[in-house]
C-alpha cells in the first residue's frame, strides 16, 4: 500500500515539500499542520533549508520523529521566526534539542510550546528556563518527560519566563526539592496554572504542594492529593 505522505528518498526532488504545504496550510496562511508525516531529522533538515513562510503563526509538528538533531536545525531556521504557537509533542527529542530551542533567536514570539511525551529531563528543562529568547511564552507542555528536581527548580526561580501563565509537569520524576520549590514558585508571578500530577510519591513534598497558599490560590492546580482519597 503506498504511503500517505510519500518522499523521495533523496534531496533533489522537494516536490513533496509543496504538496504538503498545500495539503497542511490553512486558508488564512496561519496555521501549518505538519504533523503524523513521519518526518524524522533528515526531513526536517530538508524543511529547515527549503521552507519560509512569514505569515504562519500555528506550526503543528506533533506525532513525528524529529530528533536532536533536527530540531536543532529547525530552531535556526526562518520558518520559526513568527511563530506564536509551536506544538512537537510526541517525537524524540532530548535535552540537546530542547538547548538548541531555548537559545534560538528565532523564537521570540512564541506563546505557546508543547514538548510532551518526548525524552527531555534536567538540562532541557533548566534551558527552558533560563531562555532570554522565550519572554513571552504563556504556556509551557512538558508533561511525560523525564525532569527531576533540578529542572523543576530551575523553572519555579526562573525570573526569565515571566510571562508564563500554565505550566504543564504531569508524569515526570518531580521529588520533594521540586516541589518545595514550585510550592513558592516565585519566579513565575504570572502562573495561574500548574498540573505536576503523576510525579514521585513523596509525602513530604506532597503536603508542601496542599499546604501551598499560592498554589491553592491558582484557578487551576492539580496534583497527587491523596488526602482526598
């Protein structure tokens, strides 16, 4: 059966580049849905090099297989420039990605970023965290990964992401450090969402986390509270 989103296996021919521009690109030329296309780092290379598309602000490249390596490439390149939401959930990439995301020039105008189900853990958190480039961002997806308490602390003093209104830690490896310190979060004065359930058992930790007034003044705030069980 032949493949729905069919490549050459080659550089030389892009046609497929522009047929799933046309397929993918909504008709007010916002929104760009490059998603389920099985693009893995060859590929993005190849869209890093070959796409410029100043009007898009949505890019969807979820539930793919971009690495590193390709995101790397991706983060440099113009198609990032004016995007305001960036969503590649469900790939495979790791810290050095993420690193190459924070410090990319081409990423200031970002709202929204959902990394979820990939393999980031301390350092790329930490990255995001202290980002010059990601001020304006207002919601943050890490969920599913794999940040301890160092990336959580790092994002709860960050200072840099000051903008930041939901932040998304579900199913991590968040222990008591982590949560001490999100129970303050002091350097997020605008966070008015925060969901971190799934993380370590720590009571301790846990109890900060219910104790927390800040925390528990939020509009939304989900956590393992077993003292409702």
């Amino acid at each position: 059966m032949p493949s729905e989103n069919p490549r050459p296996e080659k550089s030389e021919d892009l046609s497929y580049v522009r047929k799933w521009i046309k397929r993918g690109l909504s008709k007010d030329g916002k929104t760009l849905d490059f998603s389920k296309k099985g693009i893995n780092n060859d590929i993005a290379i190849e869209l890093a090099e070959n796409i410029s598309l100043p009007d898009i602000e949505i890019l969807y490249l979820h539930t793919n297989k971009i690495k590193d390596l390709g995101l790397e490439e991706l983060a440099q390149a113009e198609i990032f420039a004016p995007l305001r939401e960036l969503w590649l959930y469900e790939n495979i990439i790791r810290d050095e990605g993420v690193v190459a995301l924070a410090e990319s020039e081409q990423v200031t105008k970002l709202r929204y970023l959902s990394l979820y189900t990939n393999k980031t853990s301390d350092d790329g958190a930490v990255a995001l965290a202290e980002s010059d480039t990601l001020c304006n961002l207002e919601t943050l997806d890490l969920s599913f990964n794999r940040i301890g308490d160092r990336g959580a602390c790092a994002l709860a003093s960050s200072g840099k992401l000051k903008k930041l209104k939901t932040l998304h830690l579900d199913a991590n490896r968040i222990g008591y450090e982590g949560m001490r310190a999100l129970a303050n979060a002091q350097g997020l004065p605008a966070l008015c969402e925060l969901n971190m359930k799934y993380n370590l058992m720590d009571p301790e930790g846990l109890e900060l986390l219910h104790e927390s007034s800040k925390l528990n003044s939020l509009p939304v705030f989900k956590y393992d509270n077993h003292s409702e069980d």
